[in-house]
C-alpha cells in the first residue's frame, strides 16, 4: 500500500474516501472525450491524416490514463507501474513517423487505455463514486423531511423515497418522516462506512486494466535491470575512486612520509641521536594517525558492526555519533543479505547527513520494521521541511542505490514540516547473526 495513504487513519479514510471517488466519477467527462477523439482519429488511419495523429493522439490517451493511475496510487495504494513497451530513438523524416505509429500501434497497453476510457465511466459509478451517491442521496432524505416534502406535496408532485411515497398525506404522517429520516442516515452512514473498501476496489480495477500487461512486464523488466545494472556499475567505479583518492591523499601520503622520516633517522641516529629520537616520535604519531584513516576507510566500506551486529545496531550506532541524537526504533526479526543490508545502512546515514545539513530539524526519529516480505525505513524530522527530490539533496543517489535491490523511496515533506523519507526493499530475511563474543 502507498505510504500516502498508510499514514492516514481509519476515520480520515472513511471522510476523506467518498470524496475522491466522486472526483474519479467526475474525471470520467474528460476521459470520454479523450477516447471520443482517439476513436475518430482510429477512424481515419486509413488516411495520411490518422497516421499523422495516431502517435499525438496515444500521448493524450497515456496522460489521461498517467492521471489516474497517480490518482490510484494517491488516494487508494495500489501502485500502478506504466504499462508501455520501451520505444526507440525515431529518425527524422517519414520511416520515423512510420515507425512510430508501428511501436505505439502495435503496443497492447494502448488498446488497454482506450477500453479504460470506454468502461471505466461505467465502471467507477459501481465503485468509487458510489459511495457519494449514497451519502448525496441520504442528504436528499434529509432536505425532504425538512422543506423538500412539504414543497412537493404543494406543487402535487409524485415522488418517492426509497420505498417511501412521499404524497398527500406527507406532512401529516410523522411515521413517514421518521422512516425518511432513518433511511436517509441509513443512507449517508453507509456512504461513509462503505467508501474504503469501495476505493480498495476500484484500485484493483485499474491496476488490472492499467497495469502492464506480460509482454510489456518482461519488457519494463529487461529495461529496468539494464538501468539498475548500469547504475550499480556506475556507483561501484564512483566507489573505487573515492577509495583510491582516500588511499592517495591520507594513508599513502602518510606511510610515503614515514618512509622519508626513517630514512633521515638512520643517518642521524650516530651523528644526532636526539634529532633522531624526535623524528622517531613524529614518525610514531604519523603511523597513528595512517592507521587512523586506514580504519576510517574501512568503516566507510562496510562497517564493522553492520558486519557483526547487524542493520539495526548499525542504524543505533550511527546514531550515536550524530548531531541531533535520532531515536531509532527497531523491529527485525533477523538479517537481510549484506548487500542489501549495506544499500539501507549508507541510504540512512545519507539521509541523516541531509536532516543535519538542510532541515533544521532538533529531533529525528527512524523506524526500521519488516512487513510483508518488504524492509520499511523511515526517517523522520521536525524541520521546515520542503524537500524536493530535485534539490540535489542526495535523494536521487539513495534511489538509484536501493533501485539495484527493486527498492523505492517516498518523499514527504510539506513546507512547514515535518519530512518523512520511507524505503522499501523487498527481502528475505535470515536468522539474526552476531559476532563471536
């Protein structure tokens, strides 16, 4: 389920739902007219015409249904991966406009599209927007037993209400009131009542029409590995040079010097020997200090206790040397692999360094928690918030590196705070495993 909608409680999912499904029954009137244009211009790929607009007219399809399936996500935690087979780079001139058409022709996701924008008006009516129809129809009972019925019964309308007739003897039957009012609450609390789990469904109608289909999964699939193939490369020879600047600048630099210092004291030692027992003692300081930065190395590649303890005293750990002391909550009933172990570990501290460089925050809590075969992190501040993913705040880098393991990361931070990072990394997780005491 999408984070959006696990951080909202029962009663805000029960208000909040009728709402959204009245807005995707109304969003049904501009997904008409889009099918309406998509199957004229069908009408016309006999043509030059239809030829030239199929491709533009499958971009508008594709934003309509891009729209919904954001929606879903948002309002109902059914995530909807786009569906569309990966296209190519299409040359200038006529074979590239063919060739488009083609690709985009002969793509199933764009027949699924079109079916969506012909049933979903139809379907969404049973579905999400039922539920506001229930509660608009409770208010109507109630507008009835207030005015409504005594208006009707002047102007000798016939109507009813449900089951009850609502006529001349309206206004002085109190028993057809009371009915009235007890079906039109009836009505309104099983709007209410009724509007998750209508939405729940309605999130598993469009992931079965807008999700991908098998070609087009293996497709995406292909395509994400080789991303994540070449990000994952791209990271580890970034990785491999930080190592080899770290080496050339601190440890390397060191040892050449102490290399120098020796030197300088085997012609001292009978000459000066007090010089001698100088440079020793400086030589013995800079062995420190190299060792020092050698261990710091290491801890940057993988630290120790996230070797011997695990993700969850590493997290502890981490937050001890930091700033603003986080208030770490774990929940792990064993390990996970040690890459994926290593991606969470370096994802949280990157993260951390962010909230104190960029929020402003004076608390932090993290929560590490494994549910449904998923490893969930989240990271909490109380800063100004405003975080965006396109800040250059690191965020991007974190998704790639947990992307290699199929991760995602979610980003809330509305201006005023607080910011919410969340990781997901689907994993199996091991027996817990500690170093030898």
């Amino acid at each position: 389920m999408d984070v959006e909608v696990r951080q909202e409680t029962r009663l805000q999912q029960h208000l909040r739902a009728p709402w959204r499904g009245a807005k995707l029954g109304l969003l049904g009137i501009p997904a008409m007219l889009v099918g309406l244009w998509f199957i004229t211009v069908i009408s016309m790929i006999t043509s030059l015409v239809g030829i030239l607009l199929f491709p533009s007219a499958v971009t508008l399809l594709r934003r309509q249904t891009d729209l919904y399936r954001d929606l879903i996500r948002r309002w109902t935690g059914h995530r909807i991966e786009r569906p569309y087979l990966p296209e190519h780079e299409y040359e200038a001139g006529a074979y590239g406009v063919l060739k488009r058409f083609v690709d985009r022709f002969t793509d199933p996701a764009t027949w699924r599209d079109y079916l969506w924008t012909v049933a979903d008006p139809v379907v969404v009516m049973f579905t999400a927007a039922l539920p506001a129809l229930f509660i608009v129809y409770g208010l109507w009972g109630f507008v009835l037993v207030a005015f409504g019925g005594a208006l009707i019964v002047e102007h000798g309308v016939i109507e009813w209400y449900g089951f009850i007739p609502v006529d001349g003897g309206w206004e002085g039957d109190a028993v057809l009131k009371t009915s009235t009012l007890v079906l039109a609450t009836a009505f309104t609390a099983g709007g209410f009542a009724m509007a998750p789990k209508m939405m729940d469904v309605y999130g598993r109608w469009g992931r079965l029409l807008l999700g991908p289909t098998k070609k087009s999964e293996l497709a995406l699939r292909v395509r994400h590995l080789t991303e994540t193939r070449s990000e994952a490369v791209d990271a580890s020879a970034a990785e491999l040079r930080r190592i080899e600047r770290d080496l050339h600048d601190g440890a390397q630099a060191r040892l050449v010097a102490m290399g120098m210092t020796l030197g300088a004291i085997e012609h001292l030692l009978d000459k000066d020997p007090e010089k001698a027992r100088l440079l020793l003692a400086e030589t013995r300081q800079t062995s420190a200090q190299a060792l020092q930065e050698l261990r710091d190395l290491v801890r940057g590649i993988h630290p120790p206790v996230l070797a011997d303890r695990g993700l969850g005293d590493a997290v502890k750990a981490l937050a001890l040397d930091h700033p603003l002391r986080p208030e770490v909550t774990v929940d792990l009933p064993g390990r996970a692999d040690p890459p994926v172990e290593s991606a969470a570990y370096f994802a949280v501290s990157e993260i951390l360094t962010n909230a104190a460089k960029h929020s402003g925050a004076s608390r932090v809590w993290i929560d590490l928690r494994y549910e449904d075969g998923t490893l969930r992190i989240s990271v909490t501040d109380d800063g100004r918030g405003g975080a965006r993913m396109e800040d250059g705040t690191g965020l991007r880098g974190i998704e790639r590196r947990i992307g290699t393991f199929d991760g995602v990361l979610a980003l809330s931070s509305p201006p005023g705070g607080p910011t919410i990072v969340t990781l997901e990394l689907p994993c199996a997780l091991s027996s817990p495993k500690t170093s030898p005491s």
